[in-house]
C-alpha cells in the first residue's frame, strides 16, 4: 500500500510540475502588427488616428510600441531600419522634429487606435522627407511581453525575432 501511495504521489507531482502555465511572461504570445503609411499637413494637424484592424485583438493591458522607418538608413544598410518612437531629429541650423504617438483604448466599444503625431518648432518649414509618405509598423505586445527586461524594445530586429513577427 506504501508503494501504491507513494507511486500515486510521485505521479501527481510529475504531471502537476510539467505545466505549460507561464501567464507571468509569456513568450508563447505572437505580437500582432500593422504598417500605415501617412503624410503629415496643416489639413490634419500634423496628427492620424490609425486604428487597430479587426483581426487584431487588443486588450486593455495590451502595449503599443511603435516604429518610423527610416529610409536614409535603410538604403544605406540596404535593408528596412526601422527607429522607435518618439524620435527626435534636429537640424543644423537649430530647430528640431518629433514624430510621438499616443496609444488608445477604448474598452466600451472594444477599439484601439493609436494616435501618431509630428511636433515641431516651425511644422510650416519643414521638409516633404519629415512629413511625406512617412512609413510606420505599430506592433501590439501584451503588457507581460513589454516588461521584460531582456528584450530591447527599441531594436525592432529585437522584438520581431522574439515575437516571432512574419511580413
């Protein structure tokens, strides 16, 4: 009878410790992304709304990342290079851009959208490679995915290999 209990014992534990429960990180998840392509004017405020398509599920806890390309960069490496948001460019004779992004969800209606934005201080001066046919890929993460430490969210090599990503 000790045999059995113990066996019973040593099997419960076995099957219990080999759960594939990882809710804390969980690697498991594929990201979901998306790219827009935009032009930034006084018409629309130096500012779109891109929503988040319908095949993608987002929840409330879901994070945002958020990336230009940068095709300067790009044709020199020969390769998309894609820099996060918000990034800062400043100009030789003063004067700055900045393209940033707000993440919004509404939990009501069940949609997402993320504002993208250009801030500058003269928009008006600003030229058609800052504002034209700008390139972005909006990646949304779970909150759990976006907390670890390990991965740098702001390499998006980095993000895609580890999310598994597929264009």
């Amino acid at each position: 009878m000790k045999k059995i209990f113990t066996l019973l014992c040593f099997t419960t534990i076995l099957f219990t410790s080999c759960s594939n429960d990882d809710d804390i990180i969980d690697f498991d998840t594929i990201g979901s992304t998306f790219e827009i392509t935009t032009t930034f004017n006084p018409g629309n405020n130096y500012s779109i709304e891109a929503v988040v398509p319908n095949n993608i599920d987002v929840f409330d806890s879901d994070v945002a990342l958020v990336y230009v390309l940068d095709p300067i960069r790009s044709a020199a490496e020969q390769a998309d290079v894609w820099e996060p948001l918000p990034r800062t460019l400043f100009f030789n004779g003063g004067g700055f851009a900045q393209y940033q992004f707000n993440f919004i969800f509404d939990a009501q209606q069940n949609i997402a959208s993320i504002e993208i934005f250009l801030e500058s201080d003269d928009l008006d001066a600003l030229a058609p490679d800052i504002t034209d046919n700008q390139d972005f890929r909006i990646v949304i993460v779970p909150s759990a995915f976006a907390e670890n430490t390990t991965i740098n969210l702001k390499d998006f090599k980095a993000v895609e290999s580890a999310l598994k990503l597929e264009f």
